[in-house]
C-alpha cells in the first residue's frame, strides 16, 4: 500500500498532496476601488498567500496546511488489473462456449 492524499477528486502521493492542492485554487479577485487580488505562490520555503492591491504586493503569509483524506495510490493499478483479468476470462469463457460448434 503506497500512501496518498486525494485532492480535488484523485489520489496524489503524499509530497505532492500540498502542491496539487495549492497549485489547483484560483486567485480571489475583490472588485473596486482599491483593486485586491490574493493567490497562493510557492516559494523555496513553501506555499505563501499573497495579496495585491492595484498590482503591488501589501501582504504575504505562510499558507495553512489543508487536511486531505488519506488514500492508496497503487488502487488505481489494481483496479485496472482486476478489470483485464476479468476481461480475458470473458474471451475465454466465449471461447470454450464457442468452440464445440465448429
């Protein structure tokens, strides 16, 4: 069993848990006069959430750290080995029914 997160509906290895979730949101936008927009940067020490007004930088924090469901990323695999055999046991099931009649 291979350890994963699932972020945004698919199972990621743990390490890239983080850097899916953050790299898959989308900057918030506050119309108006001054203009704000806040989006999440990754910077040599992590993830950092910075907000712009009119284009310059008034602020950049650490990102929090999201909670993910924990999940098994060789499931995939095998769900996909379990769906050939069970599509080669079918061809040879109709095979041998097939076969007395030639």
């Amino acid at each position: 069993m291979a350890a994963g997160h699932i972020v945004a509906g698919q199972c990621v290895d743990v390490a890239a848990s983080i850097d899916a979730y953050y790299s898959n949101t989308h900057p918030d936008q506050t119309a108006g006069n001054p203009a704000y927009i806040s989006l999440f940067t990754k910077t040599a020490s992590g993830w950092t959430q910075d907000t712009y007004e009119n284009g310059t930088l008034i602020s950049s924090v650490a990102a929090p750290v999201p909670q993910f469901t924990d999940c098994d990323t060789t499931q995939t695999f095998f769900d996909g080995m379990q769906l050939g055999w069970a599509v080669a046991a079918a061809m040879v099931i109709v095979y041998v029914i097939r076969r007395p009649y030639r």
